[in-house]
C-alpha cells in the first residue's frame, strides 16, 4: 500500500483526460474561456494507461476519470474499456457535465462503472443557462434520467452560490425523495480561472439553510476518507452530502491525489504542483523508476489544504480553472 508522510493511505487518483469543456460555468472559468493547452503537452492515452497501471501495482484501485469534460476526448470510450481491463483497479468513477454521456450510458454500465457524478447547478432552465453559459439544460437531464434507468450510482454535484441557485436547494432536495441518488452540495472555490469566490457559502450555512426546510434530518455514516457530510431526509429514498471543498474540514484522512491533463501530479487541490510524469515517461524512465517517484512524492505531502495554499506564496494564488486542475 501507499502512504503519505502523515501516515495517510493513498488508493484513489483523479484523472483529468483533458483541459476542454463545452460548458462556461460561471465558478470555472472566465465567460470566454480559457487558453487551452495543446494536444502535444497533454498526456496521451497511452501514457496514462501506463502511468495508471504503475500506480495500481502501489495500491491504486479507485479511479475518477475527470475534466475539462471527458466526453469531449475522441477515444474516450476505448481508453475506459482499457482502464477497465487493469486487475488492480476496483473502482471506476466518472465526473461528467452529462451533455455528451447519455448515449454511453449503457456501454459504461458494461464496463461497470461505479458512479456517476454529473454536475447539475440548478433544476431551472433559466439559472441553467445563467450557470453555464450554455443552453443545455434539456440535454443534462435526459442523460439524469438514462442514468436513473442504470445500474451506475448517480450522484449530482451542486455548487453553492449566493444570488445564483440558492432557490435550487430544495428543489434538488425533493430529487432524493424518489430517486436513489445522493445530492452534494459542494462550497464554492476560487479555481475559475480569475480568484476569489465572493459568493462563498460555508458548509455550516448550507446545513443551517437545508434544516430550515428539514428540520428532523438525519445524519448517516460517512465512508472511509468521504469528502462529504452525509445525511438523509427521513422517509426519502436517496441522500444528500455537503462537502467542505473551501473550509478543507476533510484533509485528515485525504486518500487522493490528481494527474491534470498535461501530467501534472498534484497531492492536493490545493497545491502548485511541480512533478510532472509527462516529462518522466517521456524522458524514457522505467516503470520502477516511475513508481519510485510517485513514492518519494507521497513522502513530502502537505498535511492540509491550507498549508498548500500557504506555501504558494503571494506571487501564485489560487486562481486556475479548475478545468486545468481536474474537477
């Protein structure tokens, strides 16, 4: 297994696919976009397979295919079928928009994909298109219901914003009544591509609002190393998470680590990054030499979000998109 200098077990890795997305959400980044990179510095498919493969041989067997969108990468669907194929990988898991997903809602419940997380703002055409940018919302929810129809767990990330999908709360509440699925509602961060998120909404008044409205929920255990609070609304069927993504109550038991688009590892959200295995696997080293860098790595880990943040400096603060990051 694979651990971190703070006696953390690391088993989960999120893989961002690409830095592209057709959506211009308002908490990601600028209404016009952002400077993509070119198809050369990102990492091929075949160099994250191999990466992928090394990392499981070290105790990675939970796996998060990000963005960017994935569905926007041609070849997406193959490279699955690959990831799927590694013994050691258990767990495949998929952040998607869902704009381009529901016609391979059946190919992933094939490949046994675990859960789905789709990104859905708001329940209302018009803050969707607010949100967003993009007139998709129809789009969005037909991929929802495929989904519901599935074996794929579902769940819904919701970001929080003061003055944008407050009213969205409820309504998203009311899905877990029939559906099983869980809600997260997720504290807005400072990766849109300019800093700063002045529309930040704690987790603790996130909690406050929903009680306001369920005054008898109730709190359910959380899995080992959950990002996210969890609860249930009595006599509901699904549930509900918050996750504390600005205030980091969650860093003590952070089994993860990120590989952005162009091959950056990245021990935390947070963090600058600096180790790039794009360089490593393309300098020719050996898979061993690979595994050993990602150990040496793991051995001078931060222990918390804020101590990331902190040593950036003042000349490096938080402001990517998090599309360059891998949401």
């Amino acid at each position: 297994m694979l651990y971190d200098n703070h006696g953390r077990k690391i088993n989960y890795v999120r893989l961002a696919v690409t830095d592209r997305c057709n959506l211009r959400c308002y908490y990601c980044m600028p209404e016009n976009g952002i400077v993509y990179m070119k198809r050369k510095d990102l990492l091929s498919f075949e160099e994250m397979e191999r990466l992928m493969r090394i990392f499981s041989e070290l105790g990675i067997s939970k796996l998060r295919i990000t963005g960017g969108e994935p569905f926007v990468r041609k070849g997406i669907m193959e490279f699955l079928e690959k990831m799927s194929a590694i013994p050691k990988i258990e767990q495949i898991h998929i952040t998607t928009n869902g704009s381009f997903t529901k016609d391979y809602v059946r190919q992933l419940e094939n490949l046994n994909v675990h859960s789905i997380n789709l990104s859905l703002d708001s329940l209302d055409r018009q803050r969707f298109l607010d949100i967003t940018r993009r007139d998709m919302f129809d789009t969005v929810m037909e991929t929802f219901h495929e989904l519901l129809k599935s074996s794929i767990r579902v769940k819904i990330n919701m970001v929080v914003m003061e003055g944008r999908n407050i009213d969205d709360i409820r309504p998203m509440l009311e899905l877990t009544r029939d559906h099983d699925v869980s809600v997260r509602f997720i504290e807005e961060m400072p990766f849109n591509g300019s800093g700063g998120n002045p529309t930040f909404w704690p987790m603790k008044k996130i909690l406050d609002y929903v009680r306001q409205q369920y005054p008898d929920i109730e709190k359910l255990p959380d899995p080992e190393a959950s990002t996210s609070q969890n609860y249930q609304i009595p006599g509901y069927t699904g549930s509900f998470g918050i996750i504390a993504a600005y205030t980091r109550t969650f860093c003590g038991t952070c089994n993860r680590i990120r590989i952005t688009p162009q091959g950056t590892l990245k021990t935390c959200l947070y963090d600058n990054g600096g180790l790039s295995f794009r360089d490593i696997l393309r300098s020719g080293a050996s898979d061993e030499e690979i595994a050993q860098t990602l150990i040496k790595a793991m051995g001078r880990r931060y222990k918390d979000g804020f101590e990331a943040e902190k040593d950036r400096g003042a000349s490096s603060p938080v402001s990517e998109s998090m599309a360059t990051i891998g949401g």
